[in-house]
C-alpha cells in the first residue's frame, strides 16, 4: 500500500549545489509543514513516514539544517502521531531551514515529490508550540452488523456517561482511565446501515483520546466481539485540531 508513494521518493542527499543556490541564514528558521494525509498514505506507520518525509526532503532539495555533534540529523518534529488507517486533512511537522529558501518555493518543491494521497496544504513560520494542541474534530464511520437508529442513540448517551473505562499504555505502564472527560462533543446519525458519529476529542499531552481508543469502547458498551471483516469496517477522519481557545491551531 505505501508503493506509490515509496516510488515517488529517493533517500539521495541533498547536492551541495542545490543547497548553496539559497543564501545562508544564521541563526536556522523554523518552518512549520500543514500536510494531508488520505488514500493508501493512510496506512503508513508512525517510522514509515518518518521515512518517506526524510526522503521528500532530500529529493526536493529542501535546506534542512541539521544538528551537531557525532551523529548529525535533521531536527523534524511530529505533531499528534495518527493509528495506522486514519486519515487526516490537518497533519503538523516542525523542521528548521538553514538557507533562505522562500516558504512557497518549499510547499511548491515538497508537493513536486508527493502523490494525491498525500499533499502539502501549508507551509509556514510558527508562532505557537505543539503543545498548544488542545483538542481535534473526526469523523468517524461505524458499518457494524446490527446497528439502529435505538442503538446509535444508546451509544451517545453511554459515551456521555462516566465512567467509560479504557486501558491506556504509557512509559509508566498501563492504567485504567475514564474516557468521558475527555470526550468534549459527540453527536452521531444513523442511515442505511451506517453511524456517522462527529467528535471532538482531548488532544493535550496529558489528556489525548486516540479515536480508536473511543471506537473500541463504544464496540465494547454496545456488547459487540470483534469487527468482522467480511460485513463490519470503521473509518475515521481527523478534521481539524484546536488550541485551548477553541481556535483551529495554526
């Protein structure tokens, strides 16, 4: 599933040519990379697309500047790392340049190397830090065999209701938590057999509810086993992401 993108890429170093087209900057300047990611880009683990961004990178000539010491690296941060299968319209990287590259000549040679499935959307100067997130949309699709427009109404209020106890697994090992509080807004509609639920999840770094976390319970407080892949799927769609203000991060 990663093939089309894969091909598109090429771990080949910047050419130090390239590189020296741009006018040096000191100190580097920090850019901020608004992306998407839909399609086969979906299926990508956190590490392959590590790997796959390094790989853009170097092929679009992008100058990333990169630490010091015995092993430099660029310096690329991730922000709210997504499941494998979830889609998103509003994915964050933080890197720092250290030639005076324009910001539109980098989204233009970025997108240059990239397919449909995963597009450059912004890119930027930032003003705030990823831990400023504070909350994100989805939508999130249920195919389960069974469902009802009763059962779809029972499953928002139980969502709604404490506790709803999850196992969460951390550095620290694991814990039970509570998931409601961290639930900010759940509504949900059935039709022709589907739920389309719209969500609006915890995203702080002590409180983040990975929406796979909230469709694994709701199978549980709905008494169902296991999806069936021959008749039952889910999907989910991030769609925006919020500070603690309520406005759409940037």
């Amino acid at each position: 599933m990663l093939s089309e993108i894969e091909k598109t890429v090429n771990p080949t170093p910047i050419h130090a040519a390239a590189k020296n087209d741009w006018p040096p900057i000191e100190p580097y300047a920090p850019v901020r990379i608004k992306y998407c990611k839909r399609g086969d880009a979906q299926y990508f683990s956190h590490l392959d697309l590590q790997r796959t961004v390094q790989s853009v990178l170097n092929r679009a000539g992008i100058p990333v500047w990169y630490t010091l010491g015995f092993n430099p690296h660029p310096k690329v941060v991730f922000a709210l790392p997504l499941s494998i299968g979830v889609e998103s319209a509003c994915e964050y990287l933080d890197l720092r340049i250290d030639r005076d590259m324009p910001l539109p000549v980098i989204m233009e040679k970025l997108n240059a190397e990239l397919t449909d499935d995963m597009r450059i959307l912004e890119v930027y100067t930032p003003v705030t830090s990823f831990t400023d997130m504070a909350s994100s949309d989805y939508t999130v699709e249920l195919c389960w065999d069974g469902m009802t427009q009763e059962k779809t109404a029972s499953l928002v209020k139980m969502l709604g209701t404490s506790p709803v106890n999850i196992v969460k697994k951390g550095k620290a090992g694991e814990r039970t938590v509570d998931i409601v509080p961290m639930i900010q807004s759940v509504s949900a509609a059935f039709a022709d057999g589907v739920v389309k639920m719209v969500l609006r999840l915890s995203a702080t770094q002590d409180e983040y509810l990975n929406p796979e976390s909230l469709v694994g319970a709701a199978r549980t407080l709905l008494g169902l086993g296991v999806e069936n892949p021959l008749s039952e799927y889910h999907t989910v769609f991030r769609t925006q992401v919020y500070d603690a203000n309520g406005n759409i991060f940037h």
